[in-house]
C-alpha cells in the first residue's frame, strides 16, 4: 500500500511515522509513506499557498494551483512506477464537513486501494474547484473527517487514516488475530499481572473468569463487554 500526504507542515508528520507499526511496516515494504510539501508547488516567490476566499469573509482558503501541481506529479510518479494508472487510487480530502471515518472504511480502503492520497485541509478548507479536477481525472475521490469536531489541519486526520487502514495491511501487525475488533471486540477490558494489586490498603483482583482457562466462557464475556466488532466479511 502507498500513502502521499499533502500538507503544509511535513514535518509534523515525520515524527509519528518513523516509530514503532509503523515504522516497522516501511522498513519491511509493506506500506510507502511520502509527505508532499505543498508549498513547493507554488509559483509565488514566497511560496504561498493560500488566499483570501471570494465573497469575503474571514480566514484563508488554501489555493487550487498548488494542490493541482501535487496531485499531478503524484500521478506522474505512479505512472513510471506502476502498470496500472489509475485503478486502485483513491483520493482524500480531509474536511470538518466529511463522512466520518470509522473502522470499517478502514478495513474497506485496505482491501480495494493499493495508493491512497490524502490532502490535509487547512485555515478554511481547500478550494471547491479541486474535485473537479479530480473527477476531470477520473479518480474515486472521498471527503472524510475523523470526527464531530473541528481541528485546525488535516495533518492529525491523515495520520489518523494512514495508521488505521494499515493495521488492516497483511503483516503489519504481525498476525491477523492482532486485529481485536475481529477477534473479540473494541473496548474490551484487559488485565495482566499480578493477579491480585494492593494498593494503599485495598486489593484490586481480576476477574475470575479470565483465570478460568475456560476459553469459549472467557470470550463470551469478552464478546459482553466489547463496544463493536467488525465482521469478517
């Protein structure tokens, strides 16, 4: 799987996916991670990159030509790179107005995508007239945003999807039974040793169930307590 991220703050992303999964999985080539900066795309000399939106109003928009410039020479790196153009891409646009994401768009994108592109908004979002562009293109295009919320970039959401789309990546996680909202659930309380902590005059025990080593019982309470789970299908 290939990720490009487009932002105005590259650097911001560096950190997070030169650790730990993540990290690993570049290392073993199972995911390709580039952070595009944004602003050497632009022809202004100071490297702008946003503008006043039309019909007024406070804030930034973040210029189409720029963005457009990205895109294209993405586009142009796949097609040295890759037999086939355009099937198997898909292009993110990160809004306080899009779709939530959840897990299961994550399971999705990692079985139909094989390059995803994302394209972290900022100030007051991205010009309209980039999806446009990207239909003009003919690419699947998603605006998605990460939650009920408003953030101050797209940099955290793209981080966000990279992570939880290559969880479901073949080997990134070093075992499919890894993935716990396939095996028992999201939210499921866990416990580790010891068996019985005291603490400030009190003890705190885990649950006899777990000790049982009666596994269908343990993973009913586990299915109990498990806020959702993603089915195999």
């Amino acid at each position: 799987m290939r990720f490009d991220i487009i932002t105005i703050f590259p650097e911001a992303l560096h950190g997070y996916f030169n650790e730990s999964i993540i990290s690993r999985a570049q290392k073993n080539k199972l995911v390709n991670i580039k952070v595009w900066d944004l602003r050497k795309f632009s022809r202004d000399k100071h490297k702008k990159v946003d503008d006043k939106p039309y019909g007024g109003g406070p804030g930034m928009v973040l210029k189409i030509e720029p963005i457009a410039k990205a895109l294209e020479s993405i586009l142009k790196l796949r097609r040295r790179t890759s037999k086939s153009k355009t099937s198997g891409v898909l292009i993110v646009l990160l809004s306080v107005s899009g779709k939530q994401f959840n897990s299961k768009m994550a399971a999705d994108f990692a079985k139909k995508y094989n390059h995803i592109i994302l394209i972290a908004g900022h100030y007051e979002g991205i010009d309209e007239r980039i999806k446009k562009v990207i239909e003009n293109w003919k690419l699947k295009i998603e605006n998605l945003s990460v939650g009920p919320y408003v953030l101050t970039g797209g940099e955290l959401p793209a981080m966000v999807i990279v992570d939880a789309v290559s969880r479901h990546i073949r080997g990134v996680l070093g075992k499919a039974e890894s993935l716990e909202e396939k095996r028992h659930g999201v939210g499921v309380p866990v416990y580790t040793r010891p068996e019985i902590f005291k603490f400030l005059d009190k003890k705190y025990k885990v649950p006899p169930v777990l000790l049982s080593g009666n596994h269908r019982k343990i993973n009913v309470w586990r299915k109990m307590r498990a806020k959702w789970i993603i089915s195999e299908g």
